[in-house]
C-alpha cells in the first residue's frame, strides 16, 4: 500500500494546472484552517500542515519536477497517510469533496457568465427577449468556455454519484462537515458519516433553518438543471 501523495492530499490528478491546485489549497485551508475549527472539539493543525507543505511542493515548479520524478517512492504522512482499510485513492473522501466543490463552482460561474451576457445584450437591444436554451447569441470563445464548464459539472455529478452521495448531500455544508470528521479517521466509511451529519442537522437545527436548507437544496437543483440544460 503506497503512502497517499501531494496530489492526494489537495485532491487534485497529477496534470492539475497551478490554478487548479492553488483552488484546491483554497477550498480545504477553508475547511481545514484551526480558526475556523476553534469551536468544534476538532484539532485540525496538523492536516493543516500537511495541505500547506503539499501546496508549497506543487505551487513551484522546479519542486514539483522533481516531486513528480520520485513520486514512486512512498512518502509517509502523519495525518493524511491512508489506512489499511482504504484500498484506493479513489476512495478518497477529498476527490469527492473537491467535486462537490467544482461543481459549485463551476454552476455559478456559468450563471454569472449568462447573467453578464444578458445584461450586454439588453443594454444593446432596444427590445430584448427572454434568452432560451438557444446560446447561438453568446460569442464562440464563451460558448466554449461554457461548454468545458458544463463538462466540468457532468464529471463532478458522475464522481459524486459513483461515490454514492445522495443529492441533498453535495451542499457544501454537509460535505466540509464530512470532510473534518473522515479526515481524523480515514478508515471510516464516509456514508455513515453523512448518516451522522444528518441526525446532526435533525437534532441541532431549528425547523426554520431545516426548512431553508432544503429550500436552497431546491433552488440549487434548478440551477443545475438550467445550466444543463443550455446547448453550445
């Protein structure tokens, strides 16, 4: 059994671009970072430490060569070192949080994308018509944009979906609270971890809070399913 790597680690595959990795340093220093876990019985320097000393590694150039030409080699990690149980890397609860991350991601930032072009077009238009699912009004270099977005959503809902997370779950919430709690135990099955966060937010939340998780619930699925519906 090999030692997890950086890539692991961040969550990302070997040819990530630099913008990908410093994403993914971003979203879990988020999660991850001993301020924001203060008030959770949770001691969580040490991943800290180790997401930092990957990005340090993968953020430059001549170290990441270097890095990728020994990645052979087994690197033994203090926090993040994958139990015995866990049989491959893609069982890795930090790719399927990483894709529920993207797909957020990437889901508003198609929306802000057509809400800018709508505005463009309205303020050129003298009279403007709701925009369809027709994209034919958007430039080519948007569309393509779009579209690697749009692969980009199809690709995390697959792995999310393989990962066998239920929908209500992919809110960033759940998953950054999964996250914390497999990430001290690495052997535990991640879905029994959501079944956990689940009598969480039964017990805990009050019904109004309840009540409006699901409501965003709804409206993010609608989102979703608008940004998958447009054709480029």
């Amino acid at each position: 059994m090999n030692a997890q790597t950086y890539y692991d680690i961040l969550g990302v595959s070997q040819t990530a671009t630099l913008e990908e990795i410093t994403f993914a340093k971003n979203n879990l220093a988020k999660v991850y970072h001993p301020d924001v876990n203060v008030h959770c019985d949770v001691d969580t320097t040490l991943q800290m430490q180790e997401i930092l000393e990957a990005f340090q590694f993968l953020s430059d150039e001549i170290k990441r060569k270097k890095y990728d030409q020994q990645i052979s080699s087994e690197r033994v990690f203090q926090t993040f070192q994958m139990d015995s149980e866990v049989e491959q890397r893609e069982d890795s609860f930090v790719l399927l949080w990483q894709a529920a991350q993207n797909l957020h991601f990437y889901v508003s930032e198609s929306l802000r994308i057509h809400e800018e072009n709508r505005h463009l077009m309205k303020s050129g238009i003298p009279i403007f018509k709701k925009i369809s699912k027709n994209t034919t009004h958007l430039p080519t270099e948007v569309c393509q944009k779009l579209q690697h977005f749009k692969t980009e959503i199809t690709h995390s809902m697959e792995l999310l979906s393989k990962g066998n997370i239920p929908a209500p779950f992919w809110n960033l919430d759940a998953m950054n609270w999964v996250l914390i709690r497999w990430g001290q135990k690495q052997s535990t099955n991640y879905l029994t971890l959501f079944h956990r966060y689940e009598h969480y937010v039964e017990t805990t939340f009050t019904r109004k809070l309840r009540l409006k998780r699901k409501s965003e619930h709804r409206h993010f699925c609608n989102q979703l399913t608008k940004v998958l519906s447009y054709n480029y």
